[in-house]
C-alpha cells in the first residue's frame, strides 16, 4: 500500500498536555460565563397574581423579543454588566418597562406584573376576570345593580378618559368640583349643599378626606350619594346630609 505523500498523522499530546489545554478550555468557558448575567422572569397580573402566557419580553440593549411561555416564565442566559431595560406587553394589558443594573455572574429572578385594561379582549374574558375579584367588591357591585345613587367602574371610567377622581365626580348631575385657583385645590361638592363637605369612605372604611386630583387608574369604583334620599343603610348618619363619595381601589399585591 502506498501511503500519499498529503496524509498527515494525527497529533497525539502526551496526557499532561492534553489535561492542561482541557483545563484552559473549561476556564475560558467558565470566565466567559462569568461576564454575562441570567434574568428568570415571570409575567403576572397585578391583581390576581396569576400569569400572563405569551407575553412578549424586550431587553434593551438586546437581541429578538422573548416570549413568556404557558405559565408566564421567561429566561434570559447572556446578559451583558450595565443597565437594562425590561420592557413586557401583552394584550389586554398595560405595557410597562422596568430599568435595573446587572452585574457579571448575576442570577436573577423577578416578578414582573402588568395592570389589566381589558383592550382587544372579548367580553368573555373581561367578564370571567370581573368575576373572580366579586369577594372585594360584592357590596359596590350590589349597591350599583340597584342603582340609587350614581356610580362609576373601571371600565366605564375608562370610556369617558377621565384623569382624575374629581374630574369624574364632577360628571354626574347634582355634584360640583370647586377649585381655589390660588392653592390650586380642589374640593367636591353636592350642589343641595355646597356649603359643607360630603363624608368620604374608602374601601369601606370612612376617612378624614380623600384628594380629589388623585390619579383615577388606581380606582375600580366610585359611588356618589348626593343627599339623604339615596344613601343606603350603610352610610347614613347624621353627619351623611352633605352627602357621601365611596372609592374602592384596586388591589394590587403583586406590583
């Protein structure tokens, strides 16, 4: 047999040699793993906790969106040391972006939860959720199918684009938004007696006041009682004349 003069033998390394250069291999990879970052991430609805499947996921700086698998989980493996942006959207929901500082061979795990808006969902799915959040507002939901009184809820806050609880308040006939132009206050009045202040209650709880200017996406509900004929047994009193403004706000423990 005639061996080409173009066959090469292959190179065997003696077994030292051959453990270093596994070593230096191993290292390198190591060291390279120890620049970057990990990011398990898990989208979540703000209110009910639950997950948010196929949610979609950017890192700035980064490469191609990630989407959230069935139970809302993500896993981002090479994160470069600096400042990030996680920016997170789905449908249904607020979009909302977070900004934090990665440091080389951090591993990270964080909640990520988005605020419900309902937009380009079918109404079945509205309803299921409204459903499921009925234990807190049974009282305000039963109250409104009565319908003495006015009332407000998120979603009709929504269609009108309110800003603030006060420009809703002051929407329904028989209540007035009276400003001092130089403290730049706001109060709610009913026009039947505009010369004392409505009694305030939030989530079932009478407060000393509650600020009219404050921003109305925290609220889920609102009932105006303007006068004695309309208050439920609840909230009357002898102090209730002026009228009484009920807020419930949303929970949110998983923001």
């Amino acid at each position: 047999m005639v061996t080409s003069p173009f066959e090469c033998t292959p190179m065997v390394l003696p077994r030292g040699v051959a453990f270093l250069v596994l070593a230096l291999a191993t290292a390198a990879t190591s060291l390279a793993g120890a620049q970057t970052a990990t990011l398990k991430g898990k989208v979540v609805d703000s209110e009910l906790g639950e997950a948010i499947p196929g949610a979609v996921v950017r890192i700035r700086p980064g490469g191609a969106p990630i989407t959230a698998d069935s139970l809302g989980y993500f896993l981002v493996s090479d994160l470069k040391p600096g400042e990030i942006e996680v920016a997170v959207q789905s449908i249904g929901f607020e979009s909302r972006s977070w900004k934090f500082s990665v440091q080389a061979g951090q591993s990270m795990d964080r909640s990520f939860s988005l605020d419900f808006t309902g937009d380009k969902l079918p109404e079945i799915v509205v309803t299921a959720r409204a459903n499921k959040l009925v234990p807190r507002y049974a009282d305000f939901e039963r109250r409104r199918d009565r319908g003495i009184g006015a009332f407000m809820r998120w979603d009709d806050i929504k269609k009108k684009n309110y800003n603030t609880l006060g420009e809703a308040a002051r929407s329904v006939r028989g209540v007035k938004l009276e400003c001092n132009q130089q403290d730049f206050e706001c109060d709610i009045r009913m026009a039947r007696t505009p010369n004392c202040a409505p009694r305030w209650y939030v989530d079932g709880v009478q407060v000393s006041s509650f600020h009219e200017n404050t921003p109305i996406r925290d609220i889920y509900g609102l009932e105006l009682y303007r006068g004695p004929s309309e208050l439920p047994g609840e909230f009357s009193g002898s102090d209730a004349g002026c009228g009484v403004l009920v807020v419930w706000t949303k929970s949110k423990p998983y923001r």
